[in-house]
C-alpha cells in the first residue's frame, strides 16, 4: 500500500507537494498575528487615502481665506519630519534588542523613540495653535478643514501610538519578554513604521507641493 | 521523491526579518535611515530651488516620496520580494490598488464636475 503511494507521488511531483502542503498544519501565531495587522495597516492606509482625495479636492476651496503657500512654516516641517524619521529608527533598534531579549537596550531604544514621537506631537501642536492664532482654523475655509483633518488624523495616530509604546515599555518591564508581549511589540513596530510612511505622503503632498504651488 | 519542497522556506511575519546577525540588522537600518534623509533632503531642497525646471517641481516631489516609501516598505517595513513574503506582498498590491481607485478616482471625477459646472457667480445669476 505504501509502495504504490510512494510511487503515484514519484509519478506526479505536483501532487506530493500539495500533500505536503496540506500536512504542513497552521502557520505560526506570530505569522497569523502579524498578517492581521498588516491588513489593518493597509485599511488604516485607505483611511488615509480618502482624506488625501478630500484634501487634493478641496486644495483650492480657500473662500478667499489664506492658502498653503502663505500659512505653511517649512522649517517646522522639516523638523517634524526629522523627528518622526529619528524615532521610526529608535524604534527599529527597539525591534532588535527585543528580539536579543535585552531590557536595558529595549527601554533605551523605546524611551528614544517615545521622546522623539513628543517632540512631533509638540511641535504639530504650536504649528495648529499658530494657525487658529491666526484665524486660519479648520472652519475657516473647506481647504483648512481638510487639511486639519488630515493632518490632525495623522497627529491622531502618533498621540495613540504614543500611548500604546509606553504600555509596551510597561508590559516588557513587568512581563518580560513573553512570546504574547514579542506579538504586541512586532504590531507596534508595524503600526509606527507606517505612520512614519503616512508622514512622507503628508510631507511631500501637503507641505511641499502646498508650499510650491 | 523529490526534495526541493522539503526545504521550502517558512512565511515571515510582516516586520520581521530572516535569521541575520545583530550587526546585519543594525546595518539594515542605518541603510535606511540613510537612504530616506537623503530623499527627504532632496525633497525638501527641490521645493524650494530656482536651480530646476519650476513645472517638474511637483513631479519631482511625488516620485522622490514613492521612492521614500519603497526604502521605509524594505528596510524598515522589510517587506520583501522573497517567497516568504508573497502573502505581504499581495496585501499591500491590494492595498495600493484601493488607494490608487480612491485618489485617482475622486480627482478624475471632481475634476470633471468642476469643468462642467457653470462658475458660481453665474448660478448665482440665474437663482435670482
């Protein structure tokens, strides 16, 4: 019996490799965790992308209020965007040293991160204060409400991904560094890394092309 | 039998990486890191130039940020071409496919309401 499936499996390779396949049972939680949240990534990215298509819709909607060439501070923005580039590497080093499993470099490497991440925050936060300072809020214009809203829905996401990076300094401080916590900390690294993506887009849309046009 | 499927290599979690040295990593990084301050330098610096042609300024401006989000997609991202990411791949194909239909698409068509529509100031006119 065992000889003639070895020798329908030596005849026809394509059927031993689905049976192989099939025996090789479910993937690692760690792959099916990090595949989850890589699809929500992808849907939060098509968040975005509508508030883009808002922004780009409404980019000459001002009603005669003022425009991104008039309001936008580059040196601010190249700022934040340092910032935000500084502390997706911070976290990059945080992903190694807990996959080393050393504390001491893991807390460094988040607590980096983690100031970075406020300097952004507090720098968007002058930049916004500024701007309805000058009576240049969201309601002023259709082109400022969606450039609020896009923006801010970015600074959203940084102020919670702030949040969520002191409970991972937290969790490895008091759990150590459990095969559920390496989860969590792998969907953090994602979810920081794509808001720093998200930034590029907002910097070179908003900013850049807002400052040139 | 054949043994070529009896290696086939084990899928990868979004983010993480195959079994390289610290070093390596760390170096990964650097790379990246490096790469993208270069793109953001040059962005930055091509918005504000009178050094090039002025209408290539946006054009410019999109593709050095598609190129800064390949760079942040692999090393830091390290979504790869490998065959142990395909699955990651795939998403993200479907991902951009999303994004491209709702911004190319909202564009297109608003962009065409507003060509037909009659100026403001003359349904204005005719409301009265």
């Amino acid at each position: 019996m065992t000889a003639i499936t070895m020798t329908s499996a030596h005849r026809n390779p394509h059927l031993a490799v689905l049976d192989e396949a099939e025996h090789e049972g479910p993937a690692p939680k760690r792959i099916v965790t990090g595949y989850g949240f890589w699809i929500f990534l992808l849907s939060d990215m098509v968040m975005f992308s509508c508030f883009f298509a808002a922004y780009a819709v409404l980019l000459g909607q001002t009603a005669g209020g003022p425009g991104g060439a008039e309001l936008f501070n580059l040196r601010n923005v190249a700022l934040e965007t340092g910032c935000l580039l500084a502390s997706s590497f911070a976290c990059g080093m945080a992903s190694i040293a807990a996959e080393v499993r050393s504390h001491l470099w893991f807390q460094i490497a988040m607590a980096v991160t983690c100031v970075l991440g406020l300097a952004f925050l507090s720098i968007e936060f002058h930049e916004f204060a500024d701007l309805v300072a000058r009576g240049a809020g969201p309601s002023r214009s259709a082109f400022l409400s969606a450039f609020f809203t896009l923006v801010g829905c970015h600074g959203l996401h940084v102020s919670g991904g702030t949040l969520w990076l002191l409970t991972m300094m937290a969790q490895v401080f008091a759990k150590g560094f459990r095969a559920d916590i390496q989860r969590r900390f792998l969907c953090f690294a994602l979810f920081w890394h794509a808001l720093d993506i998200i930034w590029v887009a907002v910097f070179s849309v908003v900013y850049l092309l807002g400052s040139a046009a | 039998m054949s043994d070529v499927d009896l290696h086939r290599e084990p899928d990868l979690a979004p983010g993480d990486e195959k079994d390289v040295s610290v070093k390596f990593r760390v170096l990964g990084y650097l790379t990246g890191l490096a790469l993208a301050i270069l793109l953001t330098a040059t962005s930055f610096f091509v918005a504000g130039t009178d050094l090039v042609w002025q209408p290539s300024i946006p054009v410019a401006i999109i593709v050095l940020a598609i190129a800064q989000m390949g760079v942040h997609l692999v090393f830091f991202l390290h979504i790869t071409t490998g065959s142990d990411n395909t699955n990651n791949v795939m998403a993200l194909a479907f991902g951009l496919l999303i994004v491209f239909l709702v911004i190319g698409g909202s564009l297109w068509i608003m962009a065409n309401l507003s060509h037909n529509m009659m100026p403001m100031d003359q349904l204005m006119q005719m409301q009265r």
